[in-house]
C-alpha cells in the first residue's frame, strides 16, 4: 500500500479509489490483491484476484480456472467437439474433466478424456499389438489407463 496518493499507470490513486497499485491494469485497490474466491472458471470474480501465477482483472476477465493460470471474460462450459476428431478452441468442460493447454484441447466426453492430439481408430483390433497411441476400438478408448490393446 502506498501511504500518499500517487499514479498507477494512467490512474491517480487516492484514499478514496484505494492506494494498493495494479498498474499493469490501471487499477486503484481498497486492498491487497487476494487469491480468486471462484477459481474453477465457472462463476465470476467480483475483483481483481491472484489466479494461479496470473492476475485475474477486467481486461483478461474475473473467471479464473487456476489448474491452468486462466483468466477470461466468459465462463467454462462444456467442449463444443465431444469425439475427439476436432479441436476446441478454448479451456472446456469434458464429462468430468477440464480440457486446457497442458492437457489438451481434444475432448472425448464419454471417457472424461482430454488430449492433445486428435483420436483414431486403433489401426490393430485384433488385440494382437500394443498401439503407441490412445486410439478407439470400437466404443472404447485404448490408453495407458485402460490398456493400449485393442
């Protein structure tokens, strides 16, 4: 906190707009910045918030996911493409998992299954070789989890 008034970037802070400092977003803070009280990306954050490593404020948004240092202006919601055979372009929901850059961006609901590149059919079904990649036989997804054998 500053103890006199003084400039945040193109603001001028006084004890009535708050004399913490963001002057990366301009901002005059009553308070220290704190940890995003919302922080799965779901539900809005009323201020400027600690996001994981990143600063959640009104220019990069108040929904916050932190397992991936995430502000935006619009809530998670669910992966647009399900199958995995098309990417999506932002951080989705996908069944019970969270599709974000470390991840991956292609979403296999059914499974709860995020990757990073898009799914194949298993090019052996006849369980005779391992596949080196998470590939689908038939209704089911072929990985390291559940087994590479089709």
């Amino acid at each position: 906190m500053n103890a006199v008034n003084c400039i945040c970037g193109t603001k001028t802070c006084v004890s009535t707009t708050g004399l913490f400092c963001y002057a990366a977003d301009n901002s005059c803070l009553s308070s220290a910045i704190t940890t995003c009280t919302s922080y799965l990306g779901l539900v809005a954050n009323t201020k400027v918030c600690n996001c994981g490593t990143n600063i959640c404020t009104s220019r990069n948004g108040f929904f916050c996911y932190s397992a991936d240092n995430w502000c935006n202006n619009l809530a998670l919601t669910n992966c647009v493409n399900s199958n995995a055979l098309s990417l999506n372009i932002s951080n989705c929901k996908c069944g019970n998992s969270t599709c974000i850059s470390t991840t991956g961006l292609y979403c296999l609901a059914q499974n709860n299954w995020c990757n990073k590149t898009a799914i194949t059919t298993c090019t052996n079904v006849l369980g005779t070789s391992v596949s080196a990649i998470n590939c689908l036989c038939g209704t089911n997804t072929c990985s390291p989890t559940n087994g590479l054998f089709c």
